[in-house]
C-alpha cells in the first residue's frame, strides 16, 4: 500500500519544512491589463531562485504582486506561512521581506550612511544587520560613508539598495535585475555577495536578464513567459534544460 503522499509524521514537529514563500494560482492586474495569469511558485527557505524570462514576461510585476504594489491580485501568497494576497504592502514587509526595485531606490540627498541608517526594523523578531556587519560585508560602502547618494557608482548604489534592506531583519529578499548595467567586475562583486547571503541561510528570488550571472548562483529556476511559468528546474538539470532555454531566452 502506498504511504499518503502529505505523510509527514516522521517530521520532528519543532521543525517542519516551512517554504519562505508559497505562491498559488496568483493573478494579477495593472487596471484592467490581466498581467499574471496563474503563478505557481515555491521557495523554501535558504533557497536561492532565479526567474527568467524575456522582456515583459511579467517577472517584475511577479515581485511587485507578492509586494501587493500591482492593482487587483488573486490566488494565494504565503510568506513565511501567512497568506498576504490582501493584506497592504507595509503588512507585507513585516512579514520579512526585503524587496530591492529596479530602480534601487536610495536616498541621493543622503549619504550612505545615512541611507543605511533610515529602514526601519521589521516586527519579525529577526534583528537587522548592524552597521558594522555591513561595512565587513561591502568594504566599499564603509570606504564610501560619507559620500551622497549621488555620488556613488551604480555598482556602489546597487549595494547600498541591497544592504539597506539587510538592515531591516528581512530574510526573504526580492531582488529584480541587481547585474542590470554594471561592468562585469562588479557583476562580479554581486555574485560574491549573493553566495554570502545564501551561506548565511537568506531565502532569495532573484529576476534576472543576465542568465550567466544567475547560472552559477541559483538552486532552482523558473521561466516566465506572457504572465505564467513555463519551465522550472533545479540547477542540476541546467545542462539539459540548455536547448530549451536557448529557444525560450535566447541566451
Ligand atoms: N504599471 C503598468 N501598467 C500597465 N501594464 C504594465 C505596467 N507595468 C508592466 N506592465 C505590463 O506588464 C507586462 C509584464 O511586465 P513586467 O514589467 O512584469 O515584465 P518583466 O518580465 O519584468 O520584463 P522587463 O523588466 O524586461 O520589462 C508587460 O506587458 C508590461 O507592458
Ligand atoms: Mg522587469
């Protein structure tokens, strides 16, 4: 006789699998543009994932649906294993996520440090990282400190967006197209610190245009293509999964 499928009374009940994210069936709109159609994706906690796509798959507006910053949203989100599909997107935040836009989004006026010292922490008991574990983790934003905001490299600003978010005691990150723009040296550098994160037990999503800096990093992949996903695989499938994803990205 076949066990039941959700068995899981071999599970120590002080430590139950619990994904860092569960998406189901998600719709979404911007006004009356019907954008995602039936998202289905799970990121389990200490996971790094990558969603892929060409330009105007829906990948952004999948971060900023689970963010509850598009217009009309269906289905199911649950962070961390709380449904947020209705709740606001600061009700969101608190639930421990750290969503890192396009467009960065730091203070130009402001100094980094000063950047870094605004987020607020979030009401998940998770202490942010302090100043100090900051500048070990980016010795250039500490070299930086007291530069405005404007000042700094793009290299730089994308650092800086993402420690600012580190400091808020998020641990499940969104980031959309950090690589977007920067010389390969400092791609480079991002690389470096996704696998910090990911060694320090960080749940991350990442949308990416460049397929050759999320390749190495990702243990999963999703593609998305009009609105829904296409393809998912984990990366030791990312051999044989290349001919497809030549024909689906062209990479
Ligand atoms: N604010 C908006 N209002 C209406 N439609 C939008 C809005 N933002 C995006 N769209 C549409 O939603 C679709 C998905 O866009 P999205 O930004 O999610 O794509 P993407 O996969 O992030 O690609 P890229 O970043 O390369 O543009 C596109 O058809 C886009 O035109
Ligand atoms: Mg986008």
């Amino acid at each position: 006789m076949n066990a039941p499928a959700t068995s899981n009374v071999h599970m120590p009940a002080s430590q139950p699998a619990r994904a860092a994210l569960e998406i189901a069936d998600l719709q979404a709109w911007y006004g009356e543009s019907h954008i995602l159609h039936n998202v289905n994706i799970t990121v389990q906690q200490g996971e790094v994932v990558t969603l892929l796509g060409r330009n105007g798959a829906g990948r952004t507006t999948t971060l900023r649906a689970i963010m509850g910053l598009t217009g009309a949203r269906k289905g199911s989100i649950r962070i961390n294993g709380t449904e947020a599909v209705s709740l606001p997107t600061h009700r969101i935040a608190h639930l421990g996520v750290g969503y890192c836009p396009e467009e960065r989004g730091i203070f130009s006026s402001l100094s980094t440090e000063e950047n870094l010292l605004l987020p607020p922490t979030l009401k998940t008991g998770e202490k942010g990282m302090s100043i100090d574990e900051i500048y070990d983790m980016f010795p250039n934003l500490k070299e930086r400190r007291n530069s405005q905001g404007t000042r700094l490299s793009g290299g730089e600003q994308q650092m800086l967006a993402v420690a600012r978010i580190l400091r808020t005691g998020a641990r499940l990150l969104l980031l959309d197209e950090i690589s977007e723009g920067l010389a390969p040296v400092i791609v480079q550098g991002l690389a470096r610190m996704i696998r910090m994160l990911k060694a320090k037990g960080y749940t991350i999503v990442m949308v990416e245009q460049n397929f050759r800096f999320a390749a190495p990093l990702a243990d999963r992949f999703y593609v998305m293509e009009h609105g829904q996903i296409v393809e998912t695989f984990a990366a030791s499938e990312l051999n044989a999964k290349m001919p497809v994803l030549t024909e689906l990205l062209g990479v």
